[in-house]
C-alpha cells in the first residue's frame, strides 16, 4: 500500500482550512508528495527518513533549509508498515497533538479506502464468477481466485434472497455475498451449517429464499437458486426453499408441454362463480395427491361433493382421472395455467 499523492494533497488542503501551520506529507522515500507550500512537492525531507527509518515520532528542532523546517514528523502506517510520514511545521511542543490526530485520521481514511477498494474488487470477481460458463477454462478468472485466495473447484451452494434490507443477517467469514440486484441479494457457501443458519433467518424473516444443489458450477447455482424463486411464486407453493423441491416442475414448464385448447379452457372457468369453484377443487385435489377423502377435508365439503365436482372437471376437460395418462395431461396443463395466472395478475 502506498500513499496517493492526489489523495495526500486533499487531505492536506482540508486540514490546512482549520490548522494555522504548513503540513507536509511524505511518501515512503522520505519525498515530499503533498505540501501547503506547493514549491516543496517531490523534494527530500531529511527528518521523513530518519521517521521511516525508526518508525517512532520525531520532532525537529532545528532547519534544514529546503529538506526540512523544524516542527514534528509522525509516520503513518498500514498493517505494521510505515507508508509514508505527516509533517507539521512549527514548535514540536504546540504541533505534535496535531499531528497525532492526523495520523489517526489519514490512517482511518486509507483502511476505509482500502476495505472499499477489496470489497469492489471482490463484487467485481463475484460477477465474474457467477457469469463464467466454466470457470476451470477461464484463465483470467482462475488467476483472480488464486490472487484471493479462492478454490474455485469447492462444491457450493447458491443462495438467492428477495428483501431490500437484510441487516441482521451475519454473513460467515468463509461465505461471499453481493447485491445481485436491488431487491436480491446472492449468497455462496459451502458450509451446511451455514445453509441451514441463512435459511433459519428466511423462514423466521419470512423472506423469500431460493437454494440451489450444491455444485462447482456457481453460474448453474446461481440460475437453479432463481428458477426454484421463480417456480414457487409462479405455482403459489408454500414451504419451498431447494431447486431439487421444485426440479421436475421447472422441467415440465420448460418442456413447452401446454395445449392452447385446454389453456383456454382452464381460462373459461374463471368466467363463472361455478368455474372459480371446480378451480379451487381441482388446486387442492393436487395438492392432496388426489386423495378425495383430504381434499374433501381441507375443502370442508362431504366426499360425494367432491367426486360429484371432480366428475364435471373430467366431463369438462374431457379427461378421464382414473387414468394416469389422463391426469399427468390436466395437472400439466393446470401448471401451464397457474404460471398464466401469475404472469397475468
């Protein structure tokens, strides 16, 4: 880590408005990079190096002409290093309280700098990643992780959570997590303690979760974390957090399986109170396995209520529910409709 010139001036500039006394900042060399007197910048400043060198604080009593003025020197540091020294000109005894609270300033503003810097370098390789169709033929990519300490060859899961605010939610130290959009946030990790932890949030949150399988394919995590989203919303599921809960019903609205003739006909039935009500039958005789005797139950109407309802579904559709054929077509399209329903609220 060096110190920036442009970023050394801006500070020296903006301590200068309230401290009546010249400030210089030196880079690792003992140079002069930033100065109230502009006619000192990329000259040597003698009480800098003897600075760096000792790593301690140390006053000037004496001039040394255009290498220094008496005043105070105090090094600034990063992670144990000296990267530069802050100089104030004046009497040691008034100026170096002053330069203390610079150091503590300049520091606190290059560690914050710093963290802003790696984290946008993360979120960069972060997009990178998820976006990469293979990551072990991505050289560029590999290079980044191996510079971050990243083994791109781990199994993980992806995690996709819809909530503008997620505060309290404590991301693990080994885990990464990025803004996919405004409204999702995209977490990735290999712990299942972890998964079951973000998940535990989720539900008592009641945020909307998607959970990918786990796999070294991030980009494949990534799309199964938002298909498991986008199926559950599209069907009304409740309780459904994993793609492999959800796995066989993408295949199916992905396999272009709907029949426009029963589509429409499912669009019929919202046309009329009679319709609204064989919907309603048919939605929880799925949902209950077509067992009649629970659907009866969870309708709170007698079972001959419900066979006599299913009978005009089957005369309606022209479909026959004992037979499986039969039945796989109508749930199939009873999917179709409900995404149709969703997209058309």
């Amino acid at each position: 880590m060096k110190l920036d010139p442009v970023l050394a001036q801006s500070i020296v500039d903006k301590m200068m408005e309230n401290i009546p006394y010249n400030i210089n900042m030196m880079n690792e060399k003992g140079y002069i990079i930033a100065s109230g007197n502009k006619e000192r910048i990329n000259t040597l400043h003698i009480g800098a190096i003897d600075t760096i060198q000792s790593g301690k604080t140390k006053p000037m009593v004496e001039s040394f002409g255009k290498y220094g003025q008496p005043g105070v020197n105090i090094p600034v540091e990063f992670h144990g290093q000296t990267i530069g020294v802050i100089g104030i000109t004046g009497d040691p005894e008034k100026v170096t309280p002053l330069a203390s609270l610079l150091k503590v300033s300049t520091e606190l503003l290059i560690s914050q700098l710093n963290n802003n810097q790696q984290k946008e370098t993360l979120n960069h390789f972060l997009y990178q990643w998820v976006n990469s169709n293979d990551p072990n033929a991505d050289t560029e990519l590999k290079l980044r992780a191996q510079t971050l300490g990243i083994d791109l060859t781990l199994k993980r899961y992806a995690l996709i959570i819809e909530s503008t605010n997620n505060s309290n939610l404590t991301i693990a130290a080994s885990d990464f997590s990025f803004n996919k959009t405004p409204e999702q946030e995209l977490i990735i990790t290999k712990s299942e303690n972890e998964l079951h932890r973000y998940l535990k949030f989720c539900r008592e949150n009641q945020l909307i979760v998607g959970i990918s399988d786990k796999t070294a394919n991030l980009q494949k995590a990534v799309k199964q974390a938002q298909a498991t989203i986008k199926v559950s919303q599209e069907l009304q599921l409740t309780d459904v957090y994993y793609f492999q809960q959800i796995n066989f019903l993408d295949h199916l609205l992905n396999s272009n399986l709907c029949s426009s003739k029963t589509l429409d006909s499912f669009k019929g039935l919202l046309k009329t109170k009679s319709g609204l009500e064989l919907l309603e039958t048919l939605d929880c005789y799925f949902k209950h396995n077509g067992n009649v005797t629970e659907t009866s139950q969870a309708l709170k109407v007698h079972r001959n209520t419900t066979n006599y309802r299913l009978n005009n579904i089957a005369e309606y559709f022209g479909f026959n529910l004992h037979d499986l054929t039969d039945t796989l077509q109508l749930y199939t399209n009873y999917l179709y409709f409900k995404k149709y329903q969703y997209e058309h609220r």
